[in-house]
C-alpha cells in the first residue's frame, strides 16, 4: 500500500525550508505594516511616508522572489508522481495567475500594491475593474494558482502540498488584512464627512 512517504520526501530540508519560507512572508509584511501605522517606524526611518513605503515594497518583493526560488529548489529535491504532471493544465494555471497579478499591480500601482495605506497613501477610490471584478483578493490568489501550476508542470506532490500552505496563509492574512484596511478607509470618510459638517457650521 502507497503512503504519503512514496510521493512526498519529508526528510529533504528544502522541503521544510520552503513550508517556513511561505508562512514567514505574509506575517512579515502585516507585522511591518502593522508597525508602521501605529508607530510610523518606516515613515521615520526612511524619512517620509511614499519612501517608507517603497523600502517595504523593495523587501517583500525580493521575499517574495527569494520564496519562489526556495519552492522551485525544495520541488526539484521531490519525487516526479505522474498522475499529477500535467504540464498543460499547470501552464493555464500559471498563466492565469500571473494575468491576475501583474494587472493587480498595474491598477493598484507601487502604493497601492504594497500596503500603502497603512503609511496614509490612500487611494481616491476602490479599484473595480479588471482584475477586481473577477476576485477581490488578485494579488493573492494569483499567486496561489502560481505554486499549483508550477507544482502541476512538474509532476510533483510536494507542490500541490505547499500550493494549500500558501492558500491557507494568504486566508488568514485576508482574515487579518481586510477589515483593518476597510476601517482605514472608512476611518478617511468619517473624517472627510466631520469636516464637511464643520464647513456647513
């Protein structure tokens, strides 16, 4: 009888490297951000807000290019599982998950995309078009669709492994991220509405 050990090598430290890897990115970025709006720690460290946030922006993209490197090494330590190479289902996947992150970006822009309105950069209004009209969560599960087709064009278990690690990890960072941003926002409007009362006076 075939057990997970057959289709997955727990043993290879790759494979542990990567499940750490994809959990610390996430909590990185909320803990930076978090930070930053309570405490303006990168406003001041890097003295003002927009610079503030492109610093942050610069480290969770070269996380983010560091864990993908790290999910491809810790893949090819794994067993090749014929059932699950399918290459040209992999290849859909990947790519559609890239359309889904690389519009998100260009609509959001640098600020937009990398938690700008914890440091004050505030958008004039939600994006709804393209590619927020078909989730409103792009960024993340694109990405997500990433790690499966990469894990599907290479024929291995482990990935489709790691690929529910990154979807129950970006789950709870939206669990997370989603109402403090909406009270952000909505904490914007209430003080646009008070002015507007006091204008009236």
């Amino acid at each position: 009888m075939a057990s997970l050990g057959d289709f997955v090598n727990l043993s290879a430290p790759s494979l542990a490297v990567a499940v750490a890897s994809i959990a610390f990115n996430p909590i990185f970025w909320n803990v930076a951000a978090r930070a930053e709006y309570n405490h303006h720690v990168l406003t001041k460290l890097f003295g003002g807000a927009y610079r503030g946030c492109y610093v942050l922006a610069a480290a969770i993209f070269s996380l983010g290019i560091l864990r993908d490197h790290i999910y491809q090494l810790a893949l090819a330590d794994q067993p090749f599982y014929a059932p699950v190479h399918q290459p040209i289902v992999g290849g859909v996947l990947f790519a559609t998950g890239s359309v889904l992150v690389l519009s998100s970006m260009w609509a959001l822009g640098v600020t937009g995309t990398y938690l700008g309105d914890y440091f004050g950069i505030l958008m004039d209004a939600p994006v709804t078009g393209f590619p927020f009209n078909v989730t409103g969560s792009p960024m993340y599960w694109g990405s997500t669709l990433n790690f499966l087709g990469v894990a599907l064009y290479h024929g291995k278990v482990a990935g489709i492994l790691l690929t529910a690690e990154v979807f129950v990890v970006y789950w709870f960072a939206l669990q997370w991220e989603d109402p403090f941003t909406a009270e952000i926002y909505a904490k914007r409007e209430r003080e646009r509405a008070k002015k507007q009362g006091g204008k009236k006076q």
